[in-house]
C-alpha cells in the first residue's frame, strides 16, 4: 500500500498513535504508542510480553489511530496486519531511533530482563480525517 | 466504581479519548472522541450508525486510553462497557456540553439526519500509567 505525503506527515511528525488490539476474551484492548515507518509498513516498538505483543501474536490485527498534535481533529486511521516480528539488536537500535524522534535522547527507560520486539505492520487501509 | 481525584482531572480536562471497539469481523476499531463523566460514568457522544456504535450494540465492552495533554506519557486506561444509550434531546444538550468543554462554543457540525447518542459506559477496571 502506498502511503501518501500528508499520511507520511501525521506518522513521522512527533504524534503519538493508538493501537487497539483484541484480548483473548474478545474484548478490545488500547494503548498509546511511538510510531515510525520504513518502506511503506508501520513498525511499533514494544517489550515482548506486553499485552498489545501477546494479543498480535494470537490475531495479528490491529487498527491505529495517530492524532496530528497540532491539531487533533486530523488524525490517520490505519487498519493493518502484524507480519513480521522483529526483535533482539535491530529492535533494540530502532528503540532508540524513536526515542530521538520523539525525545530528542537515546531511550533511557530499559528496565532488566525487557526484550524488545518490533512489531512490522502491513497497511491494508488508510484514511485521513478530519 | 469509585473513580479517584487524579483520573478525574485527566477526564474532565482538555484530553481526547482513544476508544476501541470490536468489528463485528472480530478486528479491532479505534477512534478519537471528547470524553465526558457523570456519576462515575464514563459518557461519549456520536451519531446512530457510525462504527463504533454499531460495534457497541453487537459487543458492549469497550477500551478507553485518555492521554493527559500536558504530558502524553501519563494517561487513564479504561476497561468497560456500554449499559446505556441515550437518545433524542438529552443527547443533542450533551454534544453541547462537551463542545462547550472543548471548543469554548456550542456544537456546530451538525449535519441534516445526523441522530446522536450518548453511550454510557460503566468503567469495570481503571489505571493510570506515566
């Protein structure tokens, strides 16, 4: 899918996304999360065992909206697939990527024991609001 | 559910909602929205037919994340779900109430045939992150 000029805007501006996923009891579940993109995919970076990671790993679906902070009226709705899981040193190196984009500094909350995972995700549709 | 002074302030400000419901493919849906509090109640405002009203008819549980404005790294997660809708006049003096929380001004994006509702929802697990 091709993510267009204004899209590529709202995900690599310092906005924050929301990712919803389903728990195992079929309820929704929410979080806010960094948000990058590579090549046309989304990745999120988070810790593996993290409900969001265990949820994606049962149903790989998942929906993301990105509120543009200037002006939360606009925001990116995604509809999307985990398919690809990535994780030790290149997910380690990509934390510390979106801790510059939004932070300005290298990620500095690592807690002992935390393995990172990126979640890769395919774009299946995408609308702008707002 | 008692809702304490911390995730009322986070409620009750300028903060938008992240809600996530579930589609009736089972996927998740997410979608910003203004947020309102009565009585421990958690009330959000839309028109009869959008998505996550119909999902909410279907499957009543929903996921809430209201991020704080000031500082996007602390916010309220809801768990809960809808036990009521409310219609007709007490539902249009609603989108008022909020626009007026939100944009100093009364609601004026009506849109002919738009029918709105306030969906109650009953919080069953809250938590404050950041």
């Amino acid at each position: 899918m091709v993510i267009n000029e204004e899209a590529r805007k709202i995900i690599h501006g310092k906005n924050f996304a929301f990712i919803a996923t389903v728990n195992a009891d079929g309820s929704p579940q929410v979080t806010p999360v960094w948000i990058d993109e590579e090549d046309g995919y989304l990745l999120v970076n988070t810790v593996i065992g993290r409900v969001k990671e265990v949820n994606t790993r049962r149903d790989p679906r998942v929906s993301i909206a990105i509120a543009d902070h200037r002006n939360f009226y606009r925001y990116l709705y995604v509809k999307g697939q985990v398919i690809e899981r990535i994780t030790g040193d290149r997910a380690e190196e990509h934390i510390d990527k979106l801790s510059i984009k939004y932070t300005g500094d290298k990620f500095r909350w690592r807690r002992p024991g935390d393995r990172r995972v990126v979640l890769k995700i395919k774009p299946v549709e995408m609308k702008l609001s707002g």
